[in-house]
C-alpha cells in the first residue's frame, strides 16, 4: 500500500522526521519526579464524598428519657481530618461491634451542616425494644470510643428546585432529627425556607429538643413549632394526634411536606395527604419499611457467597437476610436498611425472598437482585454479595 503524500513537500517531510528525534529529547531532559496524579477536583471529591471516616465520641448529651446525643468528632490518628459536609436531613450509617455481630445501623444528622465545617456530627439515639445497637450505645458507649461511619447519605432534604417554599415537618418521637438539623441551618443562613414543624409524641418527657425548639421558634419568624400529646392532657399541647384539620390549620398555597417518625405516623398521614390532594412531588418521607405479612418462625438456610469463600447460617423467616449476617458476624455491606441506597445489592442465586414494595427496581427483579436489607426468606436461600 502506498501512502498518498500529494501536498507535502520535501521541507514538511523533514520535520515530520524529526519529531521522534525532538520527542526523545524532551524525555531526556525532563524532570525524574514521579508524575502528580492527584488534583484538586479528586480531593475535592474525596473530601465530600469519603469512602469510610474515623470518628471519636467527644461528649454524650443526655435528651430526656431515654435518649441520647453523642458527639463526633474526626479520629485524626485513624487517618481522618476533616468531616464531610452534608445536607440537613441526611444520615450517616454508623459500624458497631457488638459481641459476636457486625451492626451498621443509619442515624439522622441533628447538626446544622455549618457544624460540619467545625468537625463536629451529632447523633441522636432513642433506645427502642429489643434494639441491640440503639441498647448498646445508651447503655454502653462512652467518651473517646471510636466508629467507623460513612459519608452523609439519603435524599430527605429541601431542594428549592423540587420543594415548596413553606415546608410543613410531620415528626414523631425520634422523627424529630431532621428537622433539628434544617431548623439549624435556617438559624444558620443555610436553608432558605419556612418550616412549620408538626410534632407528635406519648406524653411530654417524650418531647425531643423541646427547649432547644423552643429557643429556634423565638430567633427566627421562618421557624414555627406545634407539639400534640397522645397520651396525656397538657393545656400547653394539642392532645391526641397530628389530624387533617390542625394540618389544614397551617397549609399555605404551595406547601411541601415533609414526613418521619414511627410507621403508625406514615400510615395516618398518607390517607390525609390524599385527601388534601397533594402533589407527590411535595411529600418527602424518610426511609421506612411498608407494612408486610410476617409470619411463622421458620428457619431456612441462607448461603453467602463472596469473594470466593461459601459461607452457611440460620436465617428466621421473621428477619432481613442482612440481620441473620450481622448477628452472625459476617461484614456485609449497607447503609440505609430499608431497600433504598442500594448499597447492599446483591445476586440471588437461588430460593425465593418476601420484599417490601417499591425496594426492588424493575431491572433487578427482571435480573434477579435484591436487597438484603429489606428482604425476608421464604425458603432456602442462596446470595453473592456484591464485593
């Protein structure tokens, strides 16, 4: 084959030569320094989107009964020195040994993203029945303990583009986290927003940052808290439970609202909602499970298969497959335990799973994927963790 060279001349051809010749030089004559491969947009995206960090217990608040804040901040002798930044209403999923188990539990920021710029993250942790991480950390953590957490995560958060202007908090119990943390950042000059925060508990003691809510209502007119008791008469509260009327009480035209507490709380609040014909695109709820037939106490067999090891436990028909790994000790990866983040994605091989509605996706079902974290066994089961 012959090349075509019409149109170059005899001086165009001797430069050409010479390029190999000019090439070698520059080589010779660079510097022997390693190549820099790191730039600043990589850090920066490290910086905000960390793999794992390190963090330390600073203080432990004391939150009326039964609850908790604890205070982190970067363990820098672990190799972390700056905590990720994050958006009012996200979580972090927290890693906990506790005797033979391997736990990640999520917990709700109640900081104002400003904190964050301090090094500082703020947990807060209600016990609950039976709950051996929630237990664990009222009754047994202490200052200086370290965890390891991963980077904020979750989409329960204002987003001028998407969210209404006046943002109505439907809270229940501990519910309450996230809106601490968007109060916060209104206080802060962060949210630009209105926030009326609707806030049911059992009786007063129950109350969450009842004096701190207090104290950002009187800053700030963007602030408005109502607090309803359902099991105790107070002349300073609602009685009963947040209804359609006292919602009614505080809907402007264009409102968003904005959904976390306990699953009676989400069931109730659904119907009303749709009564009042809201948009979806202004209801926001945090990750929850739905409501789910659970019966019998079956043991079924579930195999995990990861990085070519075969590992067999006992899995009960009334827990996550993610559950039966944790207490056995097996570090599975998660991060928001409701079928949400996908984090815990993974292969089913083979037996059948019960999942919650709305967790698994049309193309992992057509491809047979599911979520350990929201998925219960119907029979022998067979998995391939994603790592």
């Amino acid at each position: 084959m012959e090349l075509d060279l019409k149109g170059l001349g005899k001086k165009d051809m001797l430069l050409l030569k010479e390029i190999p010749q000019e090439r070698e030089k520059v080589i010779r004559n660079s510097s022997s320094n390693a190549i820099n491969t790191k730039f600043v947009a990589n850090e920066i995206a490290e910086s905000l989107h960390p793999t794992i960090q390190y963090v330390k217990v600073a203080d432990i608040i004391e939150e009326g009964r039964d609850a908790k804040t604890f205070v982190f901040v970067p363990d820098i002798d672990a190799g972390t020195k700056k905590l990720a930044t994050f958006r009012p209403g996200q979580y972090i999923s927290v890693k906990v040994e506790i005797e033979e188990g391997i736990y990640r539990r999520p917990y709700t920021l109640s900081c104002s993203p400003k904190n964050a710029y301090d090094n500082i993250y703020t947990i807060t942790i209600k016990r609950r029945p039976r709950g051996i991480v929630s237990n664990y950390f009222l009754d047994e953590v202490k200052m200086d303990d370290k965890f390891t957490i991963s980077a904020p995560s979750g989409n329960f958060y204002y987003e001028p583009i998407r969210d209404a202007k006046h943002i109505i908090a439907l809270a229940g119990g501990s519910g309450i986290t996230p809106f601490i943390s968007m109060a916060e950042a209104i206080l802060d000059g962060i949210l630009d927003c209105k926030l009326t925060i609707l806030y049911g508990a059992r009786t007063e003691s129950d109350l969450l940052f009842h004096k701190k809510l207090e104290e950002m209502a009187e800053k700030s007119k963007y602030i408005q808290v109502e607090y309803i008791l359902s099991e105790e008469e107070n002349p300073n509260y609602q009685t009963g439970f947040i209804t359609k009327k006292l919602i009614e009480k505080y809907m402007e035209n264009e409102t968003s609202f904005f959904v976390c507490g306990p699953l009676s709380l989400y069931d109730a609040m659904n119907e009303v909602l749709k009564e009042f014909n809201v948009p979806n695109k202004y209801i926001r709820t945090d990750a929850f499970f739905g409501r789910m037939d659970l019966r019998g106490n079956d043991y079924y067999n579930l195999t995990i298969l990861a990085r070519g090891q075969e590992v067999n436990i006992p899995c009960c028909a009334r827990e996550t497959l993610l559950y039966a790994m944790e207490k056995n000790g097996i570090n599975a990866p998660s991060k928001c335990h409701v079928g949400e983040c996908g984090f815990c994605r993974s292969k089913l091989k083979s037996g059948k799973v019960k999942t919650f509605d709305g967790t698994i996706r049309t193309a992992d079902k057509e491809y047979e994927f599911i979520h350990p974290c929201a998925s219960f066994p119907e029979s022998d089961v067979v998995i391939e963790l994603p790592f």
